[in-house]
C-alpha cells in the first residue's frame, strides 16, 4: 500500500522492527539512556538548547498541554488559524475558558503579518499568540514566524506558541534563532515513528509564564515532565516502544543528514506539485507557500473526493487522504512527508491520474 497522507506516515522496516524489542524496565538504566539519548537527538531537530519534553500523547495531546499550561481561565489569547488545525487551537482556549481573539484566513492563504498586528495592537491585555506553521488542511506553510515572534516579544510578557506538528523534522524550523517560545511536533508525521509520541519545547521565557499559571494540570503538567526527565524518566508510564522506533528513526536521520532530509521533502514537494499541474489540475495553496509535507489539489468539476479515494485504494492500492471540513469531497491531499522517496511519488501521481480517468476526468 502506497501510503500518501499526511500521517500517519510510513514506517521503515528498520524502525518497525525496533519497536518490537522486549520491553524494558521504564524506570531502569536502560529507558535513562534512551530518554537521555532521543532528547539531544529531538532538541538537534529542533534546533533548539532549550528543554524539550517527549510526551505519550498525540500531536493534539501537545496542543492541549500547551494550552493548559500556558493559558489560564479568562486570559486574553490571540489564535491565528489559516485551516482546521489553526481552528482545533481555537476551540481548546475556548474549552479552557480563555477570552480567544479568532483571526481567520481564507483556505489557502498564509496568514498576514499586517493584520495580526492590527488585531494584536487592538487588545492590549494578549499575552498568548497561538499559530499553526504548516497547515495539513491546506496545504499551506506560513513563511512569518521569524517576523511574528519578534512581534509579539515586542509586548512585554508575550508568549508566540507555534504548532509545528507537520512540518517540523521535514522542514526547517529554526527554533532558537527565530525565537520561539513553545514549539509542538509529533511523531506520526515526519519523524518516520508510529504515533504515540509528542514533543514540546519549552525556553524561559515561556517557563516563566508556566510556573505562574493557575490553571490545574496534572497529566500534561510540563514542569513534570521537565523534572522527570531530569533523572532519565518520565511521570507517567510511557510508550516504550515507540521510544525505541524514535531512537532508530533519529539514527536514521542523522545519518542522512538533516539538510538532505530538508532537501529531500523539498525536491519530493516539487515533483507532486509539477505532476499535478501537469495533469491540468491546481493548487488550493497559494503560490509560493505550499507545504513541502503535503499537496492540497483542487478536484476538477464532477469528480467527487469520496469516490476517487475509494478508486484510489481499491484499484491503484495507493491512500490518499480527502479534504477536511468545507473542503470535504472538493480536494484531496498528497502526503509527502517522512520516510518518501521519489518512487512513492512517481506511484502517487500513476495513481491520481489512473483514478481521475476511471472517473471520467479527461484533462
């Protein structure tokens, strides 16, 4: 099976195989080496030095625990969304009891700089910029988050939180020379793991504003986890084995060398894009911000999303993944993140145009 969603992504049979290892004593020597180990690795990614906790959660488990531990009843929050991810933050501030500022863009627009400013400057009490880098929705990577971090630290005691799930590992995110104070990332995305992990990056500045939040917490208390790791554990019992295909799949990327991981999902993105439009069909992203994880194509009129995936799998044995919420059936989305490499592509797009033309599309 041709996996070609934006995650759960695939697998290397080396690091399936290395989540089959017995398991071992999660509060022994050996989960200390191991926890010790893939913290540096994920913090290399990051390209960070400041804490990054591993949590067993989803990616959406990092989101809640961001919120959680940075946002308290009735905080003033601004939440810049540009698809279904950046509406997902929206919807956790309100469940937390925040006082959420909802700055919405249109479905394949980044988000602009100007108007964040405006509505940031409107309300003097923000002290939390929530924001999602790369949108899987639509396909979207929004190129400001150097510009809004120096933004939003320009008001004194601003936190900017950046949703990297589905870019980070995949593309550059400069953690540390952009600034930025928590950082969420997940490993069912393009860190070639099985999902069940979530990481956190946290520097002081946003741990200053931690430790005085009121907001209860317990599970995804971060400052419990910062602690934790300090002696090689966790507070809770983790996903071991899952840590285990974490610690190959860093090995793995190393090796590669992250600037030809980078280079690799770049010159991947480019040929889905170029074999997309040369099949007459177009973009949901705006030119010159479309992800290099994940392609969002416009469906040509007449041709319904839900009958192509299904055509997609039963005949050509490839997964693609639909559009979400108003763009359910109106768009399909071609993951090309993780462990992908140009015969997956070349499979992905046989695969598209085949089930175009069992459907009656003649472009």
């Amino acid at each position: 099976m041709n996996l070609r969603i934006p995650g759960p992504t695939t697998v290397p049979d080396e690091v399936a195989q290395a989540g089959a290892a017995p398991m071992i004593n999660h509060r022994g020597r050996e989960f200390f080496e191991m926890i010790a180990r893939t913290t540096e690795g994920v913090k290399k990614v990051y390209q960070t030095t400041n804490d990054v906790m591993t949590l067993t959660a989803s990616g959406t488990g990092a989101m809640e625990s961001a919120i959680v531990n940075l946002m308290a009843p009735g905080d003033e929050v601004l939440v810049i969304s540009i698809g279904e991810f950046g509406d997902r933050l929206i919807n956790l501030v309100k469940v937390y009891g925040g006082k959420g500022t909802e700055l919405k863009f249109d479905q394949g627009l980044a988000a602009d700089l100007n108007q964040i400013e405006v509505a940031f400057k409107g309300n003097a009490n923000i002290r939390l910029v929530l924001v999602t880098h790369n949108e899987t929705s639509t396909g979207v990577t929004q190129p400001i988050l150097p510009a809004l971090a120096k933004l939003v630290h320009e008001r004194d005691g601003a936190i900017l939180m950046v949703d990297a799930i589905s870019s980070l590992s995949s593309v550059p995110v400069k953690t540390d020379e952009w600034d930025l104070d928590v950082v969420l990332s997940g490993s069912q995305k393009g860190w070639m793991t099985a999902p069940g992990l979530a990481f956190v990056s946290v520097n002081e500045r946003a741990w200053a504003k931690i430790d005085a939040n009121p907001q209860p917490r317990f599970y995804f208390d971060l400052r419990r986890h910062q602690k934790s790791a300090e002696s090689g554990q966790t507070p809770w019992t983790p996903a071991v084995s899952i840590w285990f295909q974490l610690d190959k799949s860093l090995t793995m990327m190393f090796a590669e060398g992250m600037d030809n991981v980078y280079a690799r999902h770049h010159r991947l993105a480019s040929m889905t894009r170029n074999g997309v439009k040369a099949m007459g069909l177009s973009l949901l992203a705006t030119e010159g911000i479309e992800s290099d994880t994940v392609t969002a194509i416009r469906l040509p009129e007449g041709i319904d999303g839900q009958k192509l995936l299904n055509v997609a799998q039963d005949k050509f044995d490839t997964v693609f993944a639909g559009g979400q919420g108003s763009l359910r059936g109106k768009i399909i989305r071609f993951g090309h993140l993780g462990w992908v490499h140009e015969p997956d592509i070349t499979a992905g797009l046989d695969a598209l145009r085949g089930s175009l033309a069992e459907l009656g599309y003649k472009g």
